[in-house]
C-alpha cells in the first residue's frame, strides 16, 4: 500500500470523528491530492467502516493464495522442468505448474537468468575428423597456389533441393554461460540435379 492511501485512509478517519459525510470528505481528498486521491467507492467504503468502529487503517490480512506465486519452491519447480525440455514455451510451463503466466515469465528471466533464442543455423554440421581434414587440404592448396596460374580446373556436383526449417521451431532457453546448439540450415528434400561445371583463368566458363 502506498504512502498516499494510508494518509488518505488516516485523512477519512478524521473526517468521520468532526462528522463529515463521506460526499463531504471526497472533494476534501481532490483538492489534498489531485489525481492520486482516492476512488469514491474506496472513500465510501472507507469511510462506512469507520463510522462502524474500526480503528485500524491497513488492510485486514487475507486468507487464501498469497499475492505472489514467485517463491523459491516455485522457482526450483520452473529450473527443473526448463532444464528438462529447454524448448518449452512460457504458456506450457505455466499451464503444467498452474502458474501465472507473466510470474513464469520473471522466474525464467530474472531468477534463472535464462533468455529464449534461436538454434544457430549453420550449412553443415562437421565431425572432427572433417574439420581436420578440411585444415589439411587447405594448408596443401596455400603451399601450391602458384599451380592455379596455369592450370585450367573442372568441379562437378549434386544440386539438391531442400525444406527450410524455421528458426522459431528450434527456439530454446539458455544461461547466459550454457553454449548455444546449432543445427542444419536445410533439410535435405527428395529431388536433386548433376551439374557440371568448367572454369578457366581466362576465358569464358561453360556449364
């Protein structure tokens, strides 16, 4: 409760013991404070209590689901099921633990210091026998560069066609210390082409 509606409370109290309607007390409470008074039915309220009786100016505690589910059990139960599934969705979480929404959406920023991002999407996933191998024939080609100044050079190669995986799919949390996943940019599809191509340091190219 704010500083404001406790002095006003205290400010409604008064006007009840020098017998102030409460009509009588709300342009009072405007004129003290502006756009920060009070609602009128929490002047009326207010004021109808004290006029019953009442002394006490905070609220009476209340019984049931405290005003926050963010708690440290809550807390343990989000890190244990983010950690299990990384690609699950603030919705789904807070359905699976019957928690607010926008609590989960603090647990999982502000306690768990996670954040959701995108798989880094990469032509091609390498072993490391491959990078090796890829090292080594490039060291080979750069020691014997000066043999591609005379000599006339041929590729061939499978064309394919390939489904785009989005990137939203592979969405998932992270730490800001967990190393980010990476996946394939394509999918490889059914249909592919042979293409043959024939290059020259001078000349035309031909396909």
């Amino acid at each position: 409760m704010g500083d404001k509606n406790l002095e006003q409370r205290i400010n409604i109290k008064f006007c009840v013991k020098i017998d102030k309607s409460a009509s009588e007390t709300i342009p009072l409470l405007t004129v003290a404070y502006g756009e920060y008074s009070m609602k009128k039915s929490s002047v009326f309220e207010w004021h109808r209590q004290f006029k019953e009786g009442q002394e006490n100016v905070q609220d009476d505690p209340r019984i049931g689901q405290p005003k926050t589910q963010r708690t440290d059990v809550n807390v343990d139960r989000v890190r244990t099921l983010v950690r299990s599934d990384r690609r699950l969705g603030v919705r789904v979480i807070a359905e699976e633990l019957s928690i607010n929404r926008e609590t989960v959406r603090q647990i999982v920023k502000e306690d768990l210091g996670m954040r959701k991002i995108s798989t880094k999407m990469v032509p091609r996933i390498l072993i490391h026998d491959q990078k090796q191998c890829r090292l080594h024939i490039s060291c080979d080609l750069l020691r014997n560069a000066e043999m591609f100044d005379r000599a006339i050079t041929g590729d061939e190669t499978w064309c394919f066609q390939y489904d785009l995986d989005t990137k939203r799919l592979s969405m998932h949390w992270k730490t800001q210390n967990s190393p980010r996943t990476k996946k394939k940019t394509h999918v490889l599809a059914a249909d592919q082409e042979h293409a043959c191509v024939f290059l020259r340091l001078q000349g035309d190219s031909s396909l």
